[in-house]
C-alpha cells in the first residue's frame, strides 16, 4: 500500500489496466486450449530452421555467406549462432551490428553492403531463437542474460577489438550490458531506435514505447508461439510481401517462434519489471554515464522507439555524442534508411579516428 499512496497517480491506471488484463487472460486460456489441442506431444530442445526456409533472398540483397560457431564458456555450451561476416577480415575497423525484436541480421542488409564497401569488417550476429541461428522450442530456455553471455562469448570467439557496436531495438539492452563487461574492445558506439530501461525512469515518460510494448505483450501473452509475425511486419510500415517473408523466414512454423515469445517478457518497461534485470539496466546506464569515446546516436522522427522519452535518455547519457535525426525512418529504420544511416556512420567514424 506504501508504494500506491506514493503514486496515487497511478491508481486511474491500474484500474483501467485491470479488467483488461483478466479479458486477456480469459482469451489466452481459450487460445491456448485450441493450439494445444492441435500441438504434439514432443519436439527437440534444440530446433535449425531448414535451409530451404532462406532460398530467394539474394533477390531481396541478403546475399551474404553464411558463417556459424558453437560458444563455449567455462560449463555454458550454447546451440550454434549465425553471422554475417564482410568486407576485409584483416581489417582492423570493425563494425558489430546487433538486432533486436523480431529482426534478425536481415535487417542490417542494405547497412552491411554500404559498410563493407568502405572497408569496414562488418559483422552481424543472429541471436539465438532468431534468424539462421539455432533456437530453444521452449520460451522458458530463453533469459536476458543467456543474449548477453551469447554477444559477450562472440566477441571473445572471434577476438574482436576496436568495434564499433551498433545497437538497435532491444539489442540495445543486452549490447550496452556487454560494453560494460569488456569496454576494452568497444572503439565507440552507434545507437539506433533504442531503450535501455529501468524504474529509474518513470516509464509512463516513454508513452508511444509503453504503448507499443504492451500491445506487443498483450500479443505475445494471447498468441504465445502463435503469433502472426507477416502481419506484425506489415505494421512497421510500407514493407511489401517478399520483403516481409525474408524477416520471417527463420520461423517456418509456431515451433521457432519461443524467442520471439520470451523477449517482451525480458524487458522491463514497467515498474513491477524482472529485478534482476532493472539492476543490470541500472549498472549499465551508471557506466554509460562515464563513457569518453566517440557515439553516435540516429533515432527516426517518427515510430517506435524513435525520439522523445528513450533519445532524450541517451542524450543525457551521452552529452557529447552526435545526434543526427533519420527522417521518415520508422521503427525498422536499417529497412528504410540503411544506406543513409551508413553513409553517417561512414562520416562519424572518419572524422573521429
């Protein structure tokens, strides 16, 4: 009672979120006892989406050769991850780019070529549960800190230093976490559509994110594995029909779908949030508080995580990093502006080394 006599603001809220949270809950119980009825009993741990899924878009410019590693560190031995690896590999400007909810390195696509061209080693890595790389069919497999372990041994697998980490979406979360772990290989930092959430932040600041993340929730929680990416992508904008079966060719069926089911509930939007998670959060904007080398931040004029609330954050994280606005960028901006934003990066990297 102690915490609602300090937000007494919040008690309209709670009621108005009430009743729509046991509707929810009613309809998830219906549709969960429909696709169980249509669920078998068993499949592997460990799922590979077939190849076959991924014919057709060298047509689409995601014609990049696949490369795969298995991590391991100390007892942890993860299922095999995907990425991109282009331009020279002696180079010694590395560019990491790091997707977020329900992307995968597909999104970097147009980035990639741009980067790589330049000669920039690009390199796009597909989280587990996303893209070419292996997934867990449970949602309960999947945690804030198996992403960060997985970007952390990565790094380390490839022996990557001077980067430039270029984060986007809930990438941003677990990306900025590992920059804490090992600043030593981080050159600078490229921010894009982004949050980096905690209670610190009153989150009814960042209204269009909290919008957005509860009627992503509020999906997820109804459709679970279900959920209909091809009309969620449609939603992100103007984005025809090849287009949108190349951002879900990694999930032929439900089956693949248990990373995209658990991340929303790794992000902690709201106050009630994971703790373990909000103090991650907390630590890592402490350091980013400290952060010296060079940043560039481009977030849309318009759409998810575009400006307002989450850039004013990282513009306060970041007094001296540049900030360019990406006109009519939209939530999937690397889809819509990836050749501008990687003309920008291009510029900010050379005038700052």
């Amino acid at each position: 009672m102690s915490f609602l006599n300090k937000k007494r603001w919040m008690i309209p809220i709670l009621l108005l979120i009430f009743p729509a949270v046991l509707w929810l809950a009613l309809v998830r119980h219906l549709v969960s006892f429909f696709f169980r009825a249509l669920k078998p009993k068993n499949y592997p741990p460990v799922l590979r989406t077939p190849e076959e899924s991924f014919i057709g878009l060298d047509k689409l410019g995601y014609d990049f050769s696949a490369n795969y590693a298995e991590l391991c560190g100390g007892n942890l031995h993860l299922p095999r991850v995907h990425y991109v690896d282009e331009g020279p590999k002696d180079s010694d400007k590395v560019i990491l780019c790091i997707h977020g909810e329900p992307t995968w390195s597909f999104v970097y696509r147009f980035m990639i070529k741009e980067l790589a061209a330049s000669g920039y080693r690009v390199i796009a890595l597909d989280f587990i549960g996303f893209g070419k790389s292996d997934k867990y069919s449970s949602p309960d497999m999947y945690t804030h800190e198996l992403h960060v372990h997985t970007l952390h041994l990565f790094i380390q697998h490839l022996n990557l230093n001077n980067i430039t980490l270029v984060v986007h979406d809930w990438g941003g979360p677990v990306g900025l976490s590992v920059v804490r772990k090992i600043p030593e290989r981080i050159a600078s930092l490229c921010i894009l559509n982004t949050v980096l959430p905690c209670r610190d932040d009153t989150v009814f600041k960042h209204v269009i994110n909290l919008i957005h993340f509860v009627s992503w929730s509020a999906a997820i929680f109804v459709f679970q594995t279900h959920i209909p990416l091809s009309a969620v992508f449609r939603g992100y904008g103007t984005i025809d029909y090849d287009t949108v079966s190349g951002y879900t060719a990694p999930f032929p069926n439900y089956k693949y779908k248990a990373g995209v089911a658990r991340w929303p509930q790794l992000i902690p939007m709201l106050p009630w949030g994971n703790k373990r998670i909000i103090e991650d959060m907390r630590e890592t904007k402490r350091f980013l508080r400290k952060w010296s080398k060079p940043v560039l931040m481009m977030f849309s004029d318009n759409g998810i995580s575009g400006g307002g609330a989450s850039k004013e954050l990282f513009k306060s994280l970041f007094p001296r990093g540049k900030d360019i606005v990406i006109n009519g960028g939209g939530y999937l901006l690397q889809e819509f502006k990836g050749e501008e934003l990687a003309q920008n990066l291009i510029s900010f990297l050379r005038s700052e080394h």
